[in-house]
C-alpha cells in the first residue's frame, strides 16, 4: 500500500512538507560547485555534454554546446541558491513576495557570468575546447516574459533584491511564448510567436511534485460549520493545476542566489483520469489544453488593457498559486495567520495581481477559519500598490459579469469590502453621494464593473507612483478622493535600473573606464558615480570617455549591418528614440523633426555645411491590435528608406529602425548612443526608465518636463539637459480651452511643411493614402499635442547641434551626466520601498 501511495502524484501541496522540504540534517550537508578554474570548468562542461545530454564534444551541435555552457554555469551558483533558501528558512523573517504579472529578464547568460565572476575562467575553458564562447553566448533567446518599462522594472527589483541580500521572492506567469517577435515586411510590422523554450530551458527547474491547484467557476452557498456557524463557500466548476518553476536571481558576487517562481497551468489530474473513465480520449485531450492555455502567451498591450477574460484567468491563476505557495511556506513554521503581515509584504506591480487581495480574504476565511474581521485586519496589512500610468484607458476594470462567472466567491467578497469602504467614506464625508459614486470600487457605467485601481487603493498598506511628478499627479488628479480620505497613503517610489546589467554588462569599457578612475564598488554604490565629476574637466579622462563612445558606436553598426543588414554612417550623432510605440510617446514628433531636417537640406533651407550630421534610431513594437501604433511603424520605415535612397542627403542624414527591439539589443544600442529622445507629452510619461540607462551610460537627453526626465534634469543640471515642451499644467489648461491641432499648422510654416511633405506621398512611393492615418490623425485629433509642442521641440534641436559642435563641452556633459545618476539604481529604489513601505521604522 506504501507503495502505491508514494507512485500516486500528489494534487494538492498543501500537504504539509511537500511544497516545502522540511529542514533535516541532509537539507544542510555542504553542496560543492565545481572547482573554479579553467579546467574544472571545462571538465564541468563536459560532465554536462557527455552525462547529461548524452553528446559527444566531436559530434555536439551548437545548441548541444550552448546548453551545456549554459548548465555549467548555474551548477556554479546551486550551492549559493541553495545555501540562501536554507538561511532564510532557518532564519524566518519578514520577506517581500513581489507580484507581477511581468519579467523582461534579458539573456541569463551574461548576467550569470558576471555573478559568479566566471567571465574570463568560461571563455578560456570554451577556448581550450576550440569553441566560440562569444558564438555560444548569442545563442540565447532571451525570455521576453514582458511587454516593456513596466516588466523591466520587476526584472531590475529583483537584481536588486538579490544584490541587496533582502529576504524576497519574485511570483509570475511562466509564458510559453513571451512577447512577439517583431519582423517587417515592407515596412508593416508582422508579428511571429516567440517561442523562447524551444531550445531547451536551461535555466528553470521545474517542480510538477509542488504543484498547486487553482479553482475557477461555479456558484456560491451558505452552510452551517461544525461549530454551527453559519458560512458561506465557493463551489467551483473547473480547475487547473499551476506548476513552479523555478529560476535563479543571483546577486552581484555576494554569494546570494534568490527564488523568481513562475508558474505554468496544466490540466489536473481529474481532467487525466477523465481519459479513462470517460473513455472520451479526446475530449480529455482538449480540456488538457484549454487548461495549458491558461499561461500560454503574453498579452501583447502595453498600457492599454484589452479585459479578455482569458487574461484575469492568466491573473487569478498566478495570484492563487502565489499567495497558497507563501502561506503554506509558514503554515511549515506553524505560524499564526493572525500574524501573517510580520512575515510577508506583498508588492502589486501595477493592478495586474490586485486579484490577490479578495482571494487572501477567501483563503483566511473559507481555507484557514479566519472571521471577516480578523481576516479583513491582516489582509489589509499585507499589500502595497504601484501604480505606473496616469492614462485612464490604462486603470484595469473587470466587468461584474466576467467577475461573477469566473470567480463568484471573490466578487462576493469584494463587495463586502466596498460595503464596508464606503460606510467609511459617507463617515468621513456625510451627504457626498457624488463622491461615493466616484470612490466605489464598482462603477456602474458604461457597465457594472470592479475598478482595480480602487479596490488595490482600499485594501493596500501605501500607494506609490514610479517617479515624483507622477506620484504628485496620482495623488492630486488620478485618485484625489482617497488622497483626501488617506493623505498619508501615498508615497513616491522614483523608478531604477539595475547598474549591474545595464552599464556593467552593456557597457564594458566604460566600466572599466570607470573602475580604473574611482576604483571597484561603484556596481552596488552607485552614488559613488559621483566622484567622477572632478574628471568632467580632465583631458585623459575625456579622451578615455570619446574613445569608449565610438567604441561602442563601431560596435552597433557591426552589430546592425551584421543582424538587420543597416549600413549606418561611422561618423554621426546617434540619435536613439527606443520604447514601445504609443502615441503619448510621440514618435510622430520625432518623425516630423526628421522630416523637418531632410526638407531643410533638400530645399537649400540650410547650408550642407551647417547641418551636424545625425543618425536617427528607432526601436518599438506595436500592440498587434492597436492601429494607429503600426501605422506609425509604417511611416517611420518609409521615411526610413527614402532618405537612404537620397544622394542630396545620404552624407547628413540616416535613419535605421532594427525590428524586434528588446533587452538584447538595448544592452548594444543605449552605450552607443549620443542623444536620448524622452519626448513624451508632459504628464503622460509615468516615469520611463530607458531615460535612465542612456544618461548613466553618457548619453545627453533631448525631454519634456515629465516622469523621471524630471528627476534626471534636476541631477544633471540644466545645462546638460534638452529641455523643451509644455509643462504638465499647461497641457492641462491648453486641454481645457479646447487643442485645435490645425492652428498649429497653419501657423507655423516649418511644421506646415514637414506635414505638407510627409502628407505629399513623397515618403510612400507617391500613394497620398498611405500616410494619410497618421497625418490626419495629427491635423485633426493629435490626441498628444506634438504639434502643440512641435517647434519648442525644434529650438530644443538646434541647441543639440550646437552643443553637440562643441566636441569638449559635449563630452564634459557627457561625462555629467554618467557622473550625477547614480541616484537611478534600482537598488535606490528597493531601499526607499524598504524604508517607506516594505519595513518602515514606524
Ligand atoms: N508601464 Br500601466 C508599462 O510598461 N506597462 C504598463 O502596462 C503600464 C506602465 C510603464 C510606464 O509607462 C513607464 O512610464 C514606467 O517607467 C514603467 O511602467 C515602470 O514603472
């Protein structure tokens, strides 16, 4: 009987001990990595061809070899990964369990590397082996497991975390394909599935043993407990299983390996079981499926929700499998769940996982017993909220209706808790029905529907925005209410970036450069970037500086002739506009000063020999549905070519737009780039952190007043910064007279011509229609206001040529810029959420 037991896979991990191996003395015995040496390494890699994937080095592929390479790596940070899950058991203390339905993690690689300090011993052992490491290193498809800043964001916070050794573990969705991979075909994007694990995934380890089950569906009812108490539980339909699996966070040489655990949906074992007592083979098959769906792909959108029930299915599934995964973990120390918040705080990247704060009620009162009251207590102690738009048609809102049929136990609670809220609301403000109708977490127009932004608002312990303009306007404009109500709710968390990618890894000369100036350390004290301020004047140093620039400049052209067939110009600025595409991003502005330029050089305007010769690059991907972004996407490209196809202009003007930017080519494209485009119309931008990486990596920003640009001017100074544009309340007091885009047309005539000329046809093979959307759209709705700022933005130009002519005064800037953002790491950014929110010292 012992035996068929054991052979019966477990469902359900709550099963104390199986989610979780108890501490025992075997737990503790040493774990011993391979010997760090190029030999041991070597003998480790092939360990891992010939035993494991059971190759012979003569006859390995490739893909065999990368595989290995890659296997070989992580065997170096186990005893780490190890030996810190065993402290932070034996040793249990308040952790961060951050919750995103995104990580844009980048190649795993270089970042592995660069951990274990392992760079120099794994390329020479590849060499002694006759590989080509650099080969094997590009073979990586990176796990594209986000759409962009937001996805970002939670990869660089966990780096952090990991570098900062805090107790925390990352919860997301492991997506079978992640975001599309962009391709052109004639000049329209196309998108095709990324099919990132169809190598072999070297880096996770699954878990199927830990599986979790996740209930959907059904009805509701009341009935009477054991102890004659009358109480009410979810009767669900369906289920799916969700299985971890789990990924390395290795911190920056500090012997910290931390958890991300991504979950995949299977089908249970009672849709397997199905298969035979049915005998409905294949519909068993297909519920299977329907099951698998559940994490299968990515929601394209980026800021612009599209509500499909299939993604609250793909957030409630992570959510549950999460917050069961945690509770069970200290249900192992025999905790009391009274007590819950002094061992988790749970932070909701952005309303995505605010599912999470009705099924924590649902889990203490129908799993674990709790009353409302006792339960509603903790629950409200154990959540914080970031949000990161200011866009409305970017706030999350689930129709009652989806709401009811897939989760009826959950919308049962969430109207409780608004109940309760708004009881406190009419206390606070008697006789305000208008402002209660406006706080409710249910609105009741256009449809009935669950606000998520409120209820995350309600429920959680603070709530942040990504930068201080936009914490400013979260608070004054976006949820004014509650800011009334709970004025010391809200905080400002300023966005980071993790130095340890995005200069140490992007950018090897420079930190180099920097090393040898400032010496080691600077990697996780970013604020001592400041100590080279002193050498903006030094001419070795700056000279030093120019020479990386080019250096990485020369290499993005190998790298684009090589990967796009783009031939660019050696000598030109580089100015690099890259982000997903929105309109609020205006990379329309950015068009109509490019075709402004080419105008200016074709009709004689300006004399060849004033122009300062430009290399304009793009990178974006459009949600696949949203029209206007591709058709953007079109123009962009046809004006693309035609300037290639110029002799009046090819010597002074190109413009390059690489399909499928992602965390790869960025760690290539920001190092090199001279000019930043942060362009976005002021208040729009949450907090962008591409902006970030350029000025930490020398780049000059050309920005509105908006999100972190903000931040970044203040630091830089103003004299190492484009600013230009309507500031945010003049944008608010222009929307309110009423933007006639077209008066702006008329009259201003370099922005009437630049208009004229892309509306001409001459960018798209004389076909008028072809660039009529985006031109229309701009003449007569220009939602964003480019024309508005149109010509502050040229000015704003024209002061870059001319700094940029100054080859000494643009370096110092430069140099600047690096030396004063060191405020932007991301581990600035885990200490203020630390300080504010996660563990505030009361
Ligand atoms: N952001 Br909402 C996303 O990338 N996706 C989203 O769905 C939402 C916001 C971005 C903001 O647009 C950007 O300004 C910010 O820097 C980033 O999140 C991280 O906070």
């Amino acid at each position: 009987a012992g035996w068929l037991a054991d052979e019966t896979p477990r469902l359900d991990s709550s099963v104390k001990g199986s989610a979780f191996e108890p501490t025992s003395p075997r737990a503790t015995e040493p774990v011993v990595g391979p010997e760090r040496t190029v030999d041991g390494f070597a003998k480790a890699f092939l360990d891992e061809l010939n035993f494991e994937a059971g190759v012979a080095l003569k006859r390995s592929t490739t893909t065999d070899q990368y595989l290995a390479l890659a296997r070989t790596i992580r065997g170096y940070l186990m005893a780490d990964w190890l030996r810190t899950a065993e402290r932070r058991r034996q040793n249990p203390t308040k952790m961060v369990g951050y919750l995103s339905a995104e990580y844009l993690l980048g190649r795993q690689m270089g970042n592995s590397l660069l951990a274990t300090d392992l760079g120099d011993i794994a390329e020479q052992a590849m060499t002694s082996l006759g590989l080509d490491f650099n080969l094997l290193r590009a073979q990586e498809i990176e796990p594209g497991l986000g759409n962009g800043g937001l996805g970002r964001l939670a990869a660089c916070f966990i780096d952090s975390l990991a570098s900062m050794d805090v107790p925390s573990i990352g919860y997301g969705i492991r997506y079978e394909y992640g975001i599309f991979r962009q391709t052109f075909e004639e000049g329209r994007q196309v998108e095709v599935p990324d099919a990132w694990l169809s190598l072999g995934a070297p880096w996770e380890f699954p878990h199927p043993d830990r599986a979790v089950q996740v209930n959907f569906g059904g009805t509701t009812e009341q009935y009477i407990d054991g102890d004659g108490r009358t109480r009410r539980r979810w009767l669900p339909a369906w289920n799916v299983q969700g299985i971890p699996y789990h990924y390395m966070v290795p911190g920056y040489q500090n012997g910290v390996v931390n958890t991300l655990r991504l979950w995949s949906a299977r089908a249970t074992q009672e849709f397997d079981l199905k298969i035979f007592n049915s005998g409905d083979y294949a519909e068993a098959v297909r519920a299977q499926t329907f099951a698998e769906n559940i994490s299968k792909v990515l929601y394209p959108e980026d800021s612009t929700p599209q509500g499909r029930e299939l993604r609250l299915q793909q957030q409630y599934f992570f959510v549950a499998c999460s917050l069961k995964d945690f509770i069970d973990r200290t249900l192992e120390e025999d905790f009391d769940l009274t007590r819950l918040d002094e061992r988790i705080i749970f932070q909701l990247n952005d309303t995505h996982p605010v599912i999470a704060i009705p099924e924590m009620m649902r889990l203490l009162m129908d799993e674990h017993d709790m009353e409302w009251a006792a339960a509603w207590e903790v629950t409200r102690k154990c959540f914080a909220y970031t949000c990161h738009t200011l866009l409305p048609e970017a706030l999350e809102v689930w129709p009652v209706e989806l709401m009811t049929r897939l989760l009826p136990r959950h919308m049962e609670i969430i109207y409780r808790i608004n109940e309760e809220f708004l009881d406190t609301v009419r206390e606070a403000f008697p006789g305000d029905e208008l402002r209660v109708r406006r706080m409710s977490v249910i609105q009741e127009h256009p449809e009935r529907a669950v606000r998520m932004a409120n209820l995350a608002t309600v429920a959680g312990v603070k709530v942040n925005g990504v930068a201080a303009l936009h914490s400013e306007l979260l608070r004054d404009k976006l949820l004014p209410d509650f800011a009334a109500l709970w004025p010391n709710k809200f905080t400002n968390v300023t966005n980071g970036v993790t130095p340890r990618r995005f200069i140490r890894l992007a950018n090897q000369q420079l930190s180099t450069l920097i090393t040898d100036t400032i010496g080691p350390g600077w990697e996780t004290d970013l604020e001592r970037l400041r100590e080279l301020e002193p050498y903006a004047d030094d001419a070795a140093f700056t000279e030093s500086f120019r020479q990386v620039k080019q250096a990485n400049k020369d290499r993005l052209r190998s790298i684009l002739s090589q990967r796009d067939g783009i031939e660019l110009p050696e000598h030109a600025m580089l100015d690099v506009m890259v982000k997903r595409l929105h309109e609020y991003k205006r990379q329309t502005l950015k068009l109509l000063h490019i075709v402004s330029m080419y105008d200016d050089i074709t009709s004689g305007r300006v004399r060849r020999e004033d122009v300062v010769p430009r290399t304009f690059v793009f990178g974006a991907k459009a949600a696949p549905g949203y029209f206007m972004a591709k058709e953007i996407i079109f123009l962009i490209n046809s004006v693309a070519k035609t300037i290639a196809q110029d002799p009046r202009v090819t010597d002074l003007m190109a413009v390059a737009f690489p399909a499928n930017y992602n965390v790869t080519l960025a760690n290539k494209l920001i190092p090199a780039a001279d000019l930043s485009e942060q362009i976005s119309l002021a208040g729009k931008e949450a907090s962008g952190t591409g902006n970030m990486k350029f000025a930490l990596n020398g780049a000059l920003t050309i920005g509105t007043d908006d999100g972190a640009n903000v931040e970044i001017r203040e630091l830089v100074g103003d004299e190492n910064f484009f600013l230009f544009g309507m500031l945010e309340p003049e944008v608010a007091a222009l929307a309110d007279r009423g933007y006639t885009p077209s008066s702006f047309y008329e009259s201003n005539p370099a922005l009437k011509r630049a208009i004229d000329l892309l509306a001409s046809g001459h960018f798209t093979g004389g076909d008028r229609s072809l660039a009529a959307p985006v031109v229309d759209d701009l003449l007569y709705k220009d939602r964003f206001m480019a024309l508005a700022d149109f010509q502050s933005y040229l000015d704003a130009q024209a002061r870059v040529d001319a700094a940029y002519r100054d080859v000494d005064g643009w370096t110092r800037s430069a140099v600047l810029n690096v030396a004063r953002s060191g405020f932007f790491s991301s581990d600035r950014s885990m200490r203020d959420y630390l300080d504010r929110i996660w563990m505030p010292k009361s």
